[in-house]
C-alpha cells in the first residue's frame, strides 16, 4: 500500500493511495478466513468449507467490503502518522472507477482541508463586565398589570354603545357558501374579541361599529390554503345576530389574581415574578457578556481557515436569512442562493471562533454529558406535540443531529470556562441599560 502526496498548499492537501492487487487478494482471504466457521454449503460441514470454494461463491461479493477497508486503513494510518485533522469528511474518488477489473491495483485520490494549528490564548488577559439589573418595585408592578390585562373580564357597554377593536361581540352566526348553510359554520352565544384574528381574515373587522341588537352580514373568503379542501378559497357569507357588546376591564391586582396564577396571595405573585425578571435579567446578560467574549477572543487569533469550511458557513448563513426574509417558503424549492461579501465576513469569523472554541474545549477536556444531551433532546421534542417518540428515534439515528444538538451545549460550557478564568467586573445597570445593549446586538 502506497500513499504519495499530490499537493499540499496552505491548508490543502492531496494524495494518491495505491492498493495492489495482492494485499487485495490477501484483504478478500482474509474475511474469507473469518467468516469460514459460519458457513455451510451442500456437501461440506459446516466451517469445513475449503477457502478456494468459498472464493469462487463469495469473494466477487467481498471484494467491495475489502476495498473499503484497505482505504480506510490506509486513511487512518496517514491521519495518524501526519497528525492531520480534516476539516470536513475528506473527497475520496477512485480512479478509473468503472473501468476497473480485478486483479488490477487500485488507486484512490484523496483530497481535503487539514484544521489549522490553533494558536494558544492567555484568558487571564481578557477584561469583562457582567451587567447586573435587580427586579425592582416599578417592574414588578409593570409585570402585574400586564398579568391582569391577560386576564381581563368583560363587562356590557352602554345601551347603544358601537364595538371597538378589543371589545367582546357575543353573537349568533350561520355561514353559507352559494346560499347552502355548511357544516360547523354555525354558532349561538359565540364570545368574540374584536382584533384577536381567531376568525377568517376581514370577519371581526365589519362587526366593528355593531351595537347589541344589529343583524349583520359578513362576506368573507376562505384562504386558499385553508384546512377543509371543500371550503378553501369558497366566498363565504354569515349572518351574524349581535347579542351583546362588552368592553375589557383588566383583573383587579390582589390576592384573587395572584390564585389564578397558582400563587397563595398577591406577596407570593411578587415574589415570583421578582424571580423570574432576575432570571430573564440574568440571561441576558449572559447574552451581552458572551458576545464581549467573543468580540475579544476574535481580536486575540489569527490563523489560516480551510477554505470549504468557510465556503460551507456562508451558505448556510445565506440559506438561513434568505428563509428568514421569505418565512412562507418552507421548502428548498427555490434558486441558488449565492452568499453575499457580508455572509463570507461573517462566515470567516463563525468558523474561527468555533474552530478556537473547540481546541480551547479539547484541551480542558470540556464534555457534553449524557444528561444534557438527554435535556436537549427534550427541549427539542417539545417543537413536535405527539410526535416526540419518532423525534428521539430520529435523533438517535441521526448523528449530525446529535451534533446540532451537542454544539451549543459544548460552547456555552466553553464560554463558562473562559469566563471562570476572565477578569470579571459586576457592573449594575438599569433595565432599560440592559435592554439597549441587548438590541446592540442584534444590531452588530
């Protein structure tokens, strides 16, 4: 077996493996010789068969199984011998692939990006602030009046009185289409909130200005991609008997609140939501002390990045916005998408920041356990209701899956550490401090 180098430029590497036709043979004998004490042929006991008639009946169907094998040996042995880390799977084409016959040799070119040596970085020499914000009585109260606004009553207008967008309309409907009544189109003592949108576009928008009593028609189509095929896209007509019209009054801030919310009395609903303005205060300001990480860990490298990691970040960055930017495309039904100077910038710092992060982590020994792998999985499950059995299975089978998965739990683990080793100052912030340097970011 035979491994010449064909190029090396950069990052990039190239070689010509040549398997001849006798370690072929020898690699076909082989698994010959492994599989003997299990067959059994007419005529011969079982594992008695003698090998030259096991080659005639087997080794044309082996002799794909000894290929791989003597190239993958053959790329194993190399990686551990040059200390190369491929940055992605290495292309691997075998030449002469459909011209080939046996007892020929065969020759395989091989091609890659190796990973880059990753400069050592002095984390005891980044500075950062950590913004602390406490949950003070002014958001607390902010926080309960929007929880009674959630959980508002309605109460009757005044004799007369015209519906407004956020009214409660109590009505009676009957939905026709070309004049035939249709089944579940019908309703009595219906409570509908004026702008909620839980009823077919433009329906709630002419009970607008009804007042108790009104008999209203509304026409209304059903959108193309409605669930009951028999009615998408069908003109629609309902007539509508208005029995009632009835304003928001937000719930009253007191212990009675604080029951619908699973909390003793109202000092208990503080109390809580104190905790949980501090939590959401506490990530993010995570989120803004991660991303000053980031900013001075990519200030501290420089080294060269393979170049089809690079091309491959950019065209999921690209991919990823453009559905973005066109959230009613689900598929990959769509041109080519080409990524921009500002993806390809943008991709050149993922990957060296990732391939950074990744040798930091490798050399604290940072590990992903198999309980948050487990929490992950479940918090991912959770985006199918009823489906999360096939979405484990799916996971389970699915390694590049598993690897989305394990990536962010292993670079915040990774952010930890650094962290740990920064110089850390507790800087304490208003809210509305915290708020703008969090829409900074998004603005970076």
């Amino acid at each position: 077996m035979q491994v010449t180098e064909t190029l090396k430029d950069g990052l990039k590497r190239g070689y010509t493996i040549t398997v001849t036709a006798a370690e072929l043979d020898a690699k076909v004998q082989e698994k010959l010789v492994e599989a003997q004490p299990e067959i059994e042929i007419k005529g011969f006991r079982k594992g008695k068969v003698p090998l030259p008639i096991l080659k005639k009946q087997f080794g044309q169907r082996l002799m794909g199984d000894a290929m791989q094998d003597a190239i993958d040996g053959a790329m194993k042995s190399h990686f551990d011998a040059t200390g190369d880390r491929p940055a992605l799977q290495p292309e691997v084409k075998m030449v002469g692939g459909e011209t080939w016959k046996e007892g020929q040799d065969v020759v395989v070119e091989m091609s890659y990006d190796a990973l880059p040596a990753i400069p050592e970085i002095d984390a005891g020499k980044i500075k950062l602030d950590r913004l602390v914000v406490k949950a003070d009585d002014k958001a607390v109260d902010e926080a309960l009046q929007n929880l009674a606004a959630s959980a508002q009553n309605f109460e009757d207008r005044k004799k007369g009185a015209k519906a407004k967008d956020g009214d409660q309309v109590v009505i009676d409907f009957k939905g026709s289409v070309d004049g035939e009544l249709f089944e579940g189109g019908s309703a009595e003592d219906y409570p509908l909130v004026l702008g909620s949108n839980s009823f077919i576009p433009g329906f709630e928008a002419q009970l607008v200005g009804a007042k108790a009593g009104d008999e209203v028609s509304v026409n209304v189509a059903f959108p193309a991609e409605y669930g009951a095929k028999h009615l998408a896209g069908k003109a629609a007509v309902f007539a509508c008997t208005i029995k009632a019209v009835k304003e928001p009054k937000p719930a009253e801030v007191d212990d009675e609140l604080a029951k619908k919310f699973g909390a003793d009395d109202l000092a208990a609903l503080k109390g809580q939501i104190s905790e949980r303005l501090e939590a959401e205060y506490k990530g993010a300001s995570r989120s803004v002390l991660k991303r000053a990480l980031l900013d001075q860990l990519d200030g501290m490298v420089a080294f060269d990045l393979p170049g089809k990691l690079v091309e491959a970040e950019a065209g999921q960055i690209a991919h990823q916005l453009w559905h973005e930017e066109h959230p009613e495309e689900h598929g990959h039904n769509h041109d080519s998408i080409e990524p921009t100077e500002e993806h390809n910038k943008l991709a050149v710092r993922r990957v060296r920041l990732g391939l950074l992060l990744a040798e930091i982590g490798r050399k604290a020994e940072v590990t992903v356990t198999d309980a948050e792998m487990t929490q992950a999985v479940l918090a991912a499950a959770r985006q199918y209701p009823g489906q999360e059995r096939q979405f484990f299975e799916f996971v389970q089978k699915n390694p590049q899956m598993q690897q989305q998965l394990r990536a962010p739990i292993f670079e915040d683990k990774v952010v930890d550490h650094l962290v740990g080793l920064a110089k850390v100052t507790e800087k304490e912030v208003s809210k509305d401090k915290l708020q703008k340097a969090i829409e900074a970011l998004d603005e970076m």
